[in-house]
C-alpha cells in the first residue's frame, strides 16, 4: 500500500483535468492489470477486465470487473470505489493528495489484489 501512495503523491498533481491527472489513472490501470496477469488459474483471470470510462475532462474512472459464477446470488453486484484525483491545490499548485485520496485508493486497490487471488 505504502508504494502505491509513495507513486500517486509523486505527481505534481492529479487534478481532474490535467495530463498527470490521466498519467495517474492509466499508471493505476496498468497497476490493475498486472495483478490480473499474475493470476495462474487461467480460467478464474478471464473472468478479470479493466477499462478506462473517458469523461469531458482528462482523468478517466478506472472500472475493473470480476464476472462472478455463482448461480446463487445472480444479478447482485458489490463495488468497491474511491477517487484518484486530488483537487486541494487545484491545475496549478502542487497538490501530491497522499490522504485525498491516495491513502484511499490504495486501500481499495489491495483490497483488489487480496481479493483477486481468492
């Protein structure tokens, strides 16, 4: 969790409508993906997808999804969320967001990677 944080405070800011803003997101993608890809049962990683939903401003949600098979709960659906950006400093001053929200995308992001090797 500790890197995940150290990474997204690196950028000078992830103001929704800047270009770190969008570099912060797809790191984040990416950082999802990767742990898709580590998942050795080839069955349960197909069932993994992550994409980039595009907004009128720059910074992109991030929507990962995991398929479930369990006939016994149908159509139920559980979100985990949170929020990349940091807004505090706004386009123009240094605005690193460790505790907004950083510290909370990285919670959901392990919650993720624990949850994702079942």
């Amino acid at each position: 969790m500790n890197n995940t944080i150290i990474k997204l405070s690196s950028y000078f800011t992830r103001f929704y409508t800047t270009e770190t803003a969008l570099q912060s997101a797809q790191w984040l993608a990416d950082q999802y993906k990767s742990v898709i890809a580590q998942i050795s049962n080839a069955q349960r990683r197909s069932r993994f997808s992550v994409e980039l939903f595009t907004h009128s401003w720059k910074q992109p949600s991030i929507i990962v999804k995991f398929k479930g098979v369990s006939r016994s709960v149908g159509d139920e659906i559980v979100i985990l969320g949170g929020h990349i950006d940091s807004t505090a400093g706004g386009a123009d001053r240094r605005s690193p967001g460790a505790d907004d929200d950083a510290s909370g995308t990285a919670t959901v992001f392990e919650s993720f990677r624990v949850f994702s090797f079942g």
